[in-house]
C-alpha cells in the first residue's frame, strides 16, 4: 500500500484526536513531582531504594535470544550470532546489558516513564547503540491524531526533538509507561500510590532521629518556682534566651548524651514520658514499609521487614515476586522492544528473554516437567512440544501403564497360617524343585504366559517361596531354584516381545538403505534404530512392572506376619516404589540398549559396506546383508537383555516389597546360585560364590568382589559384568 493510501485509509480514534485537539503543538509538562519522587522515595527512603534495587537488577539479569522466522506459520530458530543481539549485549560504549537495562526498569519503576533512544548511521539502518534517558527532562509533542508529533528531551544547553511518524508511530525514541488513570501521556509512579507511607516512613525515620539528638530520652519542662521575690513565677527574656541556649549546646546532640543538667534560681525540670501514641511510631513505621513494598510488588520477608509470615519461607517469596512482579514488567518490555527495535533488523526478527535463565522459578519448572511426564493422556511428542523441545519420529504414540493391577485383586491369593519365626519346610522336594535351573518338568513350559491377564496364578505359585525368615541352606537353595524358574517364564514373555520388535527393526533397517549410497546408508540406519526407543520403552515398562509386583507380592505375602504395618498400607507404599522404580529404570535401560545398538551397528555397517563394495556387491545384495546380520544380532541381545532386566526387576521388587513391611531389624542376604555357571572371580571381575552367606541390613549395601557396592543382585549401580543374566536371589531374616 502507497504512503498515501495508508494516510487517507487509516482508521483514527476519535476519542484520541479529539483529546489532542488543544494540545497540539504545545509541549504537554512533564508532571513536576519527578524530583520529590526520585529523592524522598528512592534517594532517602530505604524501603523505596531497595524496591527498586531488586527489581530492576533482577530483571536486568534475564537472558535475551534473538530468533527467527523463516517462514510465516513455522515456529521460530534461535540465532547463537545477530547484530541485535550484539547490541542487546553491549548497547552503548558506557553500558553493558545488565547496566543499560537497570536502568530502563529503575527510570520505570521511579517515575512510570521510561525512554530509551537509538542512534543509527541513517534513517533505514539499524541501530548501533541504545541509550537510556532521564525522564524528566522528555516532554511530549501530541499530534493533530492523538499520536505524538514529537519528542522534546532538554538538555541543560540544547534541546533535541524527536519526531514521530504519524502513520506507523515509529521514532527514534521509545517511550513506555504504566498506566494513569488521569494522563493520556505520562505513565504514574508506583510512589505515587505510596505517598503517604513513604512521607510516615520518612517522618518516623526524622523523629527517631531527633531523639537520638536528645540523649534518647523524651522532652520535659523547666518550671520556675514562685515566691515573694517572683510571684508570677517567670524569666527576664535576657536571661530565659539564655538559658535556652545554653540548653541547646549543652543537652543537644549525641555527644552530649547522658549529660548532667544542674539547675539553680528555683528552677525545677520535670521529664514528660511517652504516651502510647509515643510508643506507636515504630509500629507505624513497620506497617508504612509494608505499604511502600506493596506498591512495588515485592513481599514484605525479601526486605526482611518483621511481622510478616504470608509466606512459608524466602524461596516461596522470591518465586512470588518473579510471578507477580518481574515476569509481567519483562513481558512489557519484550512486547514494546519488538514492536520498536526488533523491525528495524528484519521483518522475521523477534526479541524473546529466556525465562528459563531464572533460578527462581526452578521449582515450578520442575513441577510442571514432572506433571507433564506423569500425564497418561499425552504422547511422547506433546510432552517434548509442552516443554519446549522438538517433536521426534515415531513420537506420536501414547505410553500408558499396562502392570497396575486392582489392589483388590491381591485379596484372591490363598493365605496359610503362619507362626512367627516358624516356617513350614520340611516336606521333600518336588519333581520340580530337582530340575535344573531353567527347565522346568512343567507341561506348558514352552508356553509364554501372559502375566498381566494370569497374574494371580503367578502370585499363587509364588505362595509357597518363603524369603522371609528361611531357616537353613537349604531353604534358601530350594528358594533360588523356584524363583528362577519363574524368572524363566516372564523372561521368555519379554525375550519374544523384544525378539520381535528387534526383527521388525532388521526388517527396517534393511528397507531403508533401498536405493541409497553406501556413504548415507549409516545414516539411515541409526535414524531408524533411534526411532523403535519409544516402541522399546513400552514393551520394557509393561514387563518390568509386571515382575516387580509379582516378585514384590512374593515377599509381601511371606513376610506380613512379621510387619507391623497395615497390610493395605504396605501395598500402597510397594506400588508406589513400583512406579517409581519403573519410571526411572526404564529410561535408563532404553538409553543403554538403544546406545549398545548403535554401537554394534556403527562396527556391521561399515564392515559390511566396505566388504560389499570391495566384491562388487549391489545396493539390493547389501540391503539383504544387513537384514540377516541385523536379524542375528537381535536374536542373542533380545536373550540378553529380557534375562537382565527380569532379573533386576525381581530382585528389585523384592526389595522394595521388604521395606515396605517396615519389619524391625530386618536384614537382607546374597544367596548365589551355586553352579558353574555362577561369576566366580576366576577373570578377576565379579566373584558371586564369595557373596554366598553374606547379610546387611535392608539399608544397606553389599560390597560385591572385586569392587562394586550394590544394593543387591540385579543392581544396575554394579555396571553391566555384576547384572548381565545373574541368577542371584535376595532372602530376608530378623535380627
């Protein structure tokens, strides 16, 4: 649109031109209370300074990002290098950033007015340097449209005007204010609001100080006493001035405190006490600083102003006046700088403070990532969008929490009498208790459960494997044997889950180097690996929770009659620990198969590019090449990995499921499957047969040979050669 089709199509306020109407041309004054503002509410006032002080040092502080928008609609890039943000960091040859915005926000806060002027090379340039000006010394011009025709800053010798383009409102100088009630120019001091505190304040801080002059002690009166010889009881004026005055020098001042007054000619001194309104000023005092800091927005307990408890401690407080305070006054500035300064680097130019960058707001940040991660509606993409991280491939999936089981449903699990101490062991072993660890004379042994729909027969079949209180070496053998039996089942349940996401990945990875070059094939392929993690993750936390509460259920059924906690209670508290644990284990364990992967990966690739290349292999015989080595691998780390995380989760569950019982004195014990499988040391890594007997208490660590500290076998603090498949098992015994 031309200049003079946007002058004649504009649409104008009426209110605005006709407010203008009879001040155009003619300077509108600066209001003159400036100067009383600036020295009786932050030069004299203590309370009144230090408001200021930490709001505009505070808001000083803020990081500043420079972004941009390549095209409308898309989100904006942050810029590491810019001319704005050069400027924004170093605004004049006299400031720095955090000095130039001080400032601005003090200018702000004092007065309600703050100007900021830009000095370019040309009309059209950018500017190269930005500088804060007094407020008092800008009056503003209006226009024939309401807009301002001018700025006028006067100088002591010069005055200097700013002009304003009447259609954009666009000048060299920028002016923000609060708002006014009464003045469609000038914004209104916050002081303004606390005049009457801030005088109390400043009259309390006078008196005290007069007292002090006076010896700290309170005025009296010097009477005369009548007689013949005076009986009107009075003074010469000669002599009563100079009394006076020899009062004066004598009695006034610090120096003079504690001072002895000798009185003669029948004078007589009577000291006048305090009266409770006396009494009262420091009070008042303490009330007028809560005033001055309310105007400002700053809580009472960051000034250390006492008789305030609003809030519970200074952390709360700090975050209150970030909220309520400096946020809003930086979502001001960033608005009116972007409006005024950012256009002139470029149309997709934007200013934008970090609000990350505060300390002070750590806290919420953290409650609103672990609220955000907790909720069970989102995909993985819109908990990364709601953070401020970008969407990810295969993201838009939603994870839910497949191994919560009703709490009612444990009541099904059959129940024996127990006695405490006494455990009912002396049957002889079963078919199933003499074959070997790891196959079982069951039937349907070749059968995967599904745990989540046949849990209870689980947890019956865990009823008879008393952890709890074992009473010899031979309880504590049959018990390892029976649970691995069943680590067995819920390993092979996850072994042919991962086996077949693992394949599916094979089949991916071979599909995806289709028509590419050997030299991006690598690329392709870690990308796709990168992708199955969310897929992984689910599998994983489904499994691994599942296993947790069956092992954990194991000991809590064992163990109940020995805990003085409430058994519904004890259960609460066990699956709490059980969301917990899965929550931060899973992750850990996706980003360690996930890393191992590309690892390996990284190590076939190029083995089998360069070999395929060097015999004349086409892109379709390579693209074949890595199915089937990518088919191999999987196989053996899907082994791997469902044997170690079922391990872990079992022995975790227990564990937790032991603490939760609360039993006093209760002890936890290593017990090693005792084969020639079992870590023996024999290579200088993990010695399980030394560990065989060993007992700590349940808070405890065990030290594991040759130096690891684990909570118990399965531990991921031990590093992959403690974990990896170990059949180990946690018992539990008083005292």
């Amino acid at each position: 649109m031309s200049f003079w089709a946007r002058l004649f199509n504009r649409k104008q306020s009426m209110a605005r031109t006709a407010l203008a109407f009879n001040q155009v041309g003619q300077p509108v004054q600066t209001p003159r209370n400036y100067e009383a503002f600036s020295k009786e509410g932050y030069q004299v006032n203590v309370i009144g300074f230090k408001c200021v002080s930490i709001i505009s040092r505070a808001a000083a502080s803020v990081k500043w990002g420079v972004y941009s928008k390549a095209r409308i609609g898309m989100e904006p890039v942050e810029l590491n290098t810019h001319p704005l943000l050069d400027l924004i960091n170093k605004p004049n040859p006299l400031q720095g950033k955090a000095a130039f915005f001080e400032s601005v926000f003090a200018y702000y806060l004092i007065s309600g007015n703050s100007y900021i002027e830009s000095v370019a090379p040309g009309d059209r340039s950018p500017p190269l340097e930005l500088w804060p000006l007094r407020p008092d010394r800008i009056r503003i011009i209006p226009g024939p449209i309401g807009l301002p025709a001018a700025y006028e800053f006067k100088g002591s010798q010069k005055t200097v005007l700013f002009p304003v383009d009447q259609i954009s409102g666009n000048s060299a100088l920028l002016h923000m204010k609060t708002f006014h009630p009464t003045d469609p120019w000038y914004g209104m001091s916050p002081i303004e609001s606390a005049v009457y505190s801030i005088d109390q304040h400043n009259e309390a801080g006078k008196w005290n100080t007069s007292l002090l002059q006076n010896h700290a002690t309170p005025s009296g009166v010097v009477s005369v006493k009548q007689d013949a010889a005076n009986p009107m009881g009075v003074l010469p004026d000669v002599q009563f001035n100079n009394f006076k005055e020899e009062i004066k020098r004598k009695m006034s001042g610090a120096d003079n405190a504690g001072r002895v007054l000798f009185l003669e000619g029948g004078m007589d001194w009577k000291a006048m006490g305090f009266s409770p309104k006396d009494m009262d000023w420091l009070e008042g005092r303490k009330m007028a600083s809560r005033d001055i800091a309310l105007a400002f927005g700053v809580p009472p307990i960051i000034l250390n102003i006492p008789g305030d408890s609003t809030f519970a401690n200074y952390k709360e407080a700090r975050l209150s006046l970030y909220e309520d305070t400096i946020i809003p006054l930086m979502d001001n500035i960033q608005d009116e700088l972007n409006k005024w300064l950012s256009p002139k680097f470029g149309d997709n130019i934007e200013l934008r403070y970090d609000v990350d960058s505060i300390p002070a707001l750590e806290q919420k940040r953290t409650e609103k990532f672990t609220l955000i991660s907790s909720a069970g509606f989102l995909s993985i993409n819109e908990k990364r969008l709601a953070v401020g991280y970008d969407a990810v491939e295969s993201g838009d999936i939603i994870l839910v929490a497949s191994g919560l089981v009703d709490l009612n449903t444990f009541g099904d699990v059959p129940e024996t009498e127990e006695v405490p101490g006494v455990i009912e062991d002396s049957a002889p072993e079963s078919e199933e208790d003499q074959a070997p660890n790891g196959d079982s004379t069951d039937d349907g042994q070749n059968e995967i459960d599904d745990v989540e729909e046949n849990l209870g027969k689980h947890l019956n079949q865990f009823s008879g494997y008393k952890q709890v209180n074992p009473l010899s070496k031979r309880d504590r053998q049959r018990i390892v044997k029976k649970l691995n039996l069943e680590r067995d089942k819920l390993s092979d349940a996850l072994y042919h889950d991962l086996k077949e996401e693992f394949d599916s990945m094979a089949d991916a990875i071979g599909n995806v180097v289709e028509g590419l070059e050997p030299k991006t094939a690598e690329f392709a392929v870690l990308k796709t690996i990168s992708s199955y993690s969310a897929k992984l993750s689910v599998i994983l936390s489904k499994h691994y929770k599942r296993s947790l509460i069956a092992f954990g259920e194991n000991i809590l059924q064992s163990g109940k009659a020995y805990s003085p906690v409430e058994e519904t209670k004890t259960r609460a508290k066990f699956l709490d620990a059980v969301n917990r644990i899965t929550a931060l284990h899973v992750a850990e364990s996706i980003s360690a198969i996930e890393g191992t992967n590309i690892k390996r990966a990284r190590v076939k690739i190029k083995n089998i590019i360069a070999d395929g290349v060097a015999d004349g292999e086409s892109l379709p015989d390579l693209k074949e090449t890595l199915k089937t080595e990518f088919a191999l691998l999987s196989d053996s780390r899907a082994r791997v990995i469902a044997n170690t995380e079922i391990g872990t989760a079992s022995n975790l569950g227990s564990l937790e499921a032991a603490k939760s019982l609360e039993i006093p004195g209760l002890k936890k014990e290593w017990v090693p499957v005792i084969d020639d499988r079992t870590r023996d040391g024999s290579n200088g890594d993990a010695d399980h047969v030394a560990m065989e007997g060993v007992s700590v208490n349940i808070d405890e660590k065990f030290t594991v040979p040759p130096d690891a500290s684990m909570e118990g076998p399965g531990d991921p603090a031990g590093g992959a050669s403690q974990i990896c498949s170990c059949r180990c098992v946690l018992t539990y015994g008083r005292g």
